[in-house]
C-alpha cells in the first residue's frame, strides 16, 4: 500500500487557510492524476486542487463546509490501489433502450461545472481543445464552444420543452419557517462585506459625475470591428477605449493612480487597471497589468482571457493583487448612474453605466442644434483626503473628451 496525502496548497502570502466548498469525488472512488479532488475557497479566490498521484480516495479527512489550514492534510490517495467498481463505472440496471445521443461520452477529467454546461448545451466535448492542465476541457472552454457556435450560427442542442397541460386551480400554503431560507455567507460574500465597510469608514469617498457622447465610439467600432476582429480575434470593446482613456487622464492627474501608506503618500508611475468582472460567486477584479504599455488589440485579449477565468472559477490570487485604480461597467446590468465604492487601498474607481438614447444639444458650426445621441454617464469616486474636486472634475473631463474624441488617444492630446 502506497498511501499519498493531499495538502491544502499555498495560495498567496495572505491566506492562511480556506473552506472545502466542494468533493468531487468520495471515499472509495478512483481518481487519476491531476483529476480535480476538491475545491477550496479563500476570501479572495476559488479554485479546483487537482490529485497528485492516480489510486483510489482511501479517506476523506475534512467534510464539505470544513475549514482547512494550508499545509494541512486533507485527503488520502492509495496509490497501489484499483478501485473494483467505482459509482460511475458499477453496470446499470436493464433499461429500456435510450434514445440516441448526438453528443459524445465525456472525458473523465472534465470538471463537474463544465461537464454539466456542456450536457444542458448539447455540446461534444471530444471537439474542444482543453485549456486545462493536461489538455482538461475547463467550463470557459466549453463557454467559448458554445460562442464559438453562436458565431457561425449553429444551433445549439437543447432539451425540447415539455407540452404544457392544463392543471387545476390550487391553493399553495406554506408549513411555518419555510417563508425564509437561511445559508452561511461564502467567504468570498464575508470578505467582499468586510472591505467594503472598511472602505466606508476609513476613506473619505465622494463621488462625481460627468456624461459621455458615445457616438463616435461607437461608429469607429462599427467602421473598423470587422477587419479588427479578423485581425486580432476579439472584437473592438468600450472598455479597451475606457482603459486607454483612464490611463491618460491618471497621467495628468497623478493623485488618482496614488495611495496613502501611513502618513505617505505614494504615487505609482505604473498603471495596473483593475476591471470589475462578474463570477459564479461574486464581483471580483482582475488587472490588466501595465495598461499604458499596451495597445487597444493588448488590452481587449487581456481581459477577455481574465474575465473567462472569472466566468470559469480559475482566476487566482497574484492576477488580482496591487491595482492602481478600477474600472466597473454596471451598465452591462442596465444601472443608469451609480456611486461605486473605492477598492483600498486605491484612490480611485470609475463606474460606467448603459447607454441610453437622449436628446441633447449639439455644437457644430457654431450654431447650436437638438439630436438624438447614446448617452452614458460616468462617475468618479475617490478618496478626498488625496483628490480634491477640481482634480476629479479634471480627470472626468480628460476621459470624457477622450471618448468622445478617440483619435485624441492616439496623438496623445
């Protein structure tokens, strides 16, 4: 008997210990190598552990919910051991032939949460390129499959709905304590609250607003999407213009990309962009390291791939550490104007909203005129006791004069 313990890995400098969110597999069970075993959850990521050797899962030394130090022993795996018959490979009880399947058998490596996206799409995983250690198809694997089929306009295999009958008039009555459902906070949830209080009470946050004219973005998206999607493979997004256009205007106003440490204040001469993404469990933000440095094309391939790993769970700890200021689009979820809260110890956060259709007044020519224009308000919050207002109007004004003129981004003015 070969006996191999599994240990809860390190996962930053700052973490100590998580929360078994999930087994995937139980005592007695064969699992191959780097086979996901569990999940662990810390306050500032989720992620799978993968099995060290292949055997059988001899014991399983923390329940699910339990928290587990890091070093700490979690798992046994018999490495010298077969498992007879494990759940998935037991024969089935005789049945009733089953209809045919277009889709394939799916490989035994694929994690849970990408198998069961890819059964409720009807999607063949044997077609998809793993991502995943080892070639393992992750969820955001299959979510670009199932893009990628959108795209060429190939229908995706659904389950067909079942006929609707009529049913009678009934009256739904409810036992008592059923009217409300009480689960423990993640800690993800306990730490996103803890922050965010924290924020409140130790910066002093105030928030300013300006509005956009996205018509000229929008209009060189529409000119130039299709050769710069065929160019680059990601399409010609507002948030590589935002980013640009923040980075320019954190150059003129310095107090913005700063923070207090202590009784210092330090500026950054480097532009670490963190952009709001939002995941199975939560809002996390990822960086866009080096954002000055990179171009439009740089910028739309970054977060496309951060924000994948969000969607798919993977994002670890070191590509959300040590940003400079934060970018949140809540118009993505129809918010017409929000005050976002500062993510500390930054100094700064812009909030974009939806794009709405106004009548606006409109300067050409020198004569004054009514059109219609997508609009989208922007708002600045920051901490005043580094920024002073006529600082924060001053940066609003730099992006939105940016937006509005997206070939000031390339000269430089």
């Amino acid at each position: 008997m070969a006996d191999v313990e599994v240990k809860v890995p390190a996962m930053g400098e700052s973490i100590s210990e998580g929360t078994i969110s999930r087994w995937f597999k139980k005592e007695g069970e064969a699992i191959k190598a780097d086979e996901a075993l569990f999940e662990i959850e810390t306050d500032k990521v989720t992620q799978e552990i993968y099995a060290p050797v292949g055997g059988v899962v001899k014991k399983l030394q923390k329940a699910q919910g339990a928290n587990a130090a890091v070093g700490e022993t979690v798992a046994v795996i018999d490495s010298s051991a077969t498992a007879s018959a494990t759940p998935a490979e037991k024969p089935a009880a005789p049945t009733a032939p089953a209809p045919a399947s277009k889709t394939q058998p799916m490989a035994e490596t694929l994690p849970p949460a990408a198998k069961k996206l890819a059964t409720e799409k009807g999607i063949d995983t044997s077609t998809i390129a793993g991502s995943g250690k080892h070639g393992q198809v992750t969820k955001g694997d299959v979510i670009g499959a199932i893009s990628d089929a959108a795209a060429k306009g190939d229908s995706v295999q659904q389950k067909p709905a079942a006929p609707a009958a009529a049913q009678p008039a009934r009256v739904i009555t409810m036992a008592a304590g059923e009217r409300e459902t009480i689960q423990p906070m993640s800690r993800l949830r306990r730490a996103i609250a803890d922050r965010l209080v924290s924020a409140q009470q130790t910066a002093a946050i105030l928030t300013t607003f300006n509005e956009v004219d996205m018509k000229p973005a929008m209009d060189l998206r529409t000119k130039h999407n299709e050769d710069f999607q065929k160019k680059y493979g990601v399409k010609i997004g507002f948030m590589s213009l935002f980013t640009k256009a923040v980075v320019s205007a954190l150059k003129e106003v310095p107090a913005i990309n700063a923070e207090i440490r202590g009784t210092d204040i330090v500026y950054k001469n480097y532009y670490d962009i963190g952009v709001a993404v939002g995941g199975p469990r939560g809002l996390v933000v990822p960086i866009v390291r080096s954002a000055d440095q990179l171009n439009f094309s740089e910028i739309e391939i970054e977060i496309s791939r951060l924000a994948a790993r969000v969607k798919e769970g993977s994002i670890t700890l070191p590509e959300m550490e040590g940003g400079t200021f934060t970018i949140s689009n809540g118009g993505i979820y129809g918010s017409m104007m929000s005050t976002p809260i500062l993510n500390p110890p930054q100094s700064g956060i812009l909030g974009m909203h939806n794009i709405v259709k106004r009548a606006v007044v409109v300067s050409e020519g020198g004569s004054d005129k009514i059109e219609i224009r997508p609009m989208m308000y922007i708002a600045l919050s920051y901490d005043h006791r580094i920024v002073d207002g006529k600082e924060a109007v001053t940066f609003l004004v730099k992006v939105k004069q940016a937006i509005e003129d997206p070939v000031r981004l390339l000269l430089g003015v």
